[in-house]
C-alpha cells in the first residue's frame, strides 16, 4: 500500500481508533443507499470491521467506481466480524415516507448481525432504534469514518446488484444504467412508458402529472 493512501485510512479511521482505545471492542458502522431514487428499494447496511481492519481503497461509495466497488465490497465482506443488510421496497416507502424507511431497514440490518456491537456509528441519522444500542451520528459519516464508508460500500453495491436484476424484467427504463435516479433519461422513459411497479409513486407523482 503507498504511503499516500495509508495516510488517508489512517485518518479515515480516527473515530475508530479514539473509540478503541476506551476499551470498546466491537464498532458498527452502518449507512444507507437509494433515498433519492424514482423507483426501487433503499439499503440500508451495517458492519463490524476488525480493529486492525484497513482495507485499501475504502471510501465514501459515490467517490469509488462501480468497477472499484465491486472488488472492494468483496474484500470487505470476507473480512468483516459480521455485517447485514436491511432491504426496504417501493410499496414501503410509499406507505411510510423514506426517512422512516430508511430508519426501518437501519433496525433490520442490525437485527441481521450476527455479533452485537458495543456502539453504532451511522451516517446522519438520529431518532432511530438501535436496538438499545449507544449511537453516534456523523454529518457526511462515509466520507469521515472507516466503518460507515464500508458500510456505504456494501449498500450501494447490493442495491445496485438489485437494479441490475430488475434490468432484465424492465428493460425500457434502462436501469442498469442510471440504478433508478431521476437522470433526464429515466424520466423520457417514464414519460414514454409510464410506470412500473418498481416505482416509487410518491416521488414521481409529479412527473407523472405533468403528462396529465
């Protein structure tokens, strides 16, 4: 590893590191991907990384390449303590609202892990159920802390790997390609096709109405 970017986790783990030296054993860091898509389902992840964990390449997942993230995200499962994920669909969001979704899948990752964690560091979220877990909220956590950009790793390429598969039955929407973002081509097939039932109806009503 070149010393530039062992530099860079070293201080990506600082929160970490101050943690573990109060005696603290088992840290999860936990994020989210797919708040502000049109269609699909948010993921929310949450991992227990060893202490010495230092995995190159590691960071906030919008900053890393598809390609990059894939390797990463395997490298990060086969040597995390535990992690998990908790899927929340379309129709849930619709019902809930997507804070409270996020918030929902957040409760089911954790329920997921196998190990559980003395403290949780999440990325911006507070009034969420930990599961009596202490929690600690960092404002752009995946790009400051070691554990929520794995954690942001995990999500997005699992959400993505979900995108992908629902490429195959709705092809028209082109989801392999913009992951169900509101991109100005997603939109144009919205508009050509109308809706599917992968779409989340309270955040396209507005598209949809326009064409009424």
């Amino acid at each position: 590893m070149k010393e530039k970017e062992l530099l860079r986790l070293q201080e990506l783990r600082k929160f970490e590191d101050d943690i573990y030296s109060q005696g603290t054993n088992y840290i999860c860091g936990i994020d989210e991907a797919g708040r502000g898509p049109l269609a699909g389902p948010v993921v929310v992840a949450s991992v227990i990384m060893p202490k010495d964990s230092m995995i190159e390449g590691v960071n906030d997942s919008k900053k890393i390449s598809e390609k990059k993230r894939e390797r990463i995200y395997e490298e990060i499962i086969d040597k995390a303590i535990s992690y998990s994920v908790g899927i929340v669909d379309q129709k849930e969001i619709d019902r809930v609202n997507i804070l409270n979704a996020t918030k929902a899948g957040l409760t089911q990752s954790i329920k997921g892990l196998k190990i559980k964690p003395e403290i949780i560091l999440v990325d911006a979220l507070n009034g969420i159920d930990t599961c009596g877990i202490p929690y600690h909220s960092i404002i752009k956590g995946d790009a400051k802390c070691y554990s929520i950009a794995a954690a942001s790793i995990i999500a997005k390429v699992t959400r993505d790997r979900i995108m992908r598969q629902w490429h195959e039955v709705y092809p028209q929407y082109n989801f392999i390609q913009h992951k169900g973002y509101g991109t100005a081509a997603h939109i144009a097939a919205i508009k050509e096709y109308g809706l599917c039932p992968l779409h989340r109806l309270s955040f396209v009503k507005n598209i949809v109405g326009q064409e009424k």
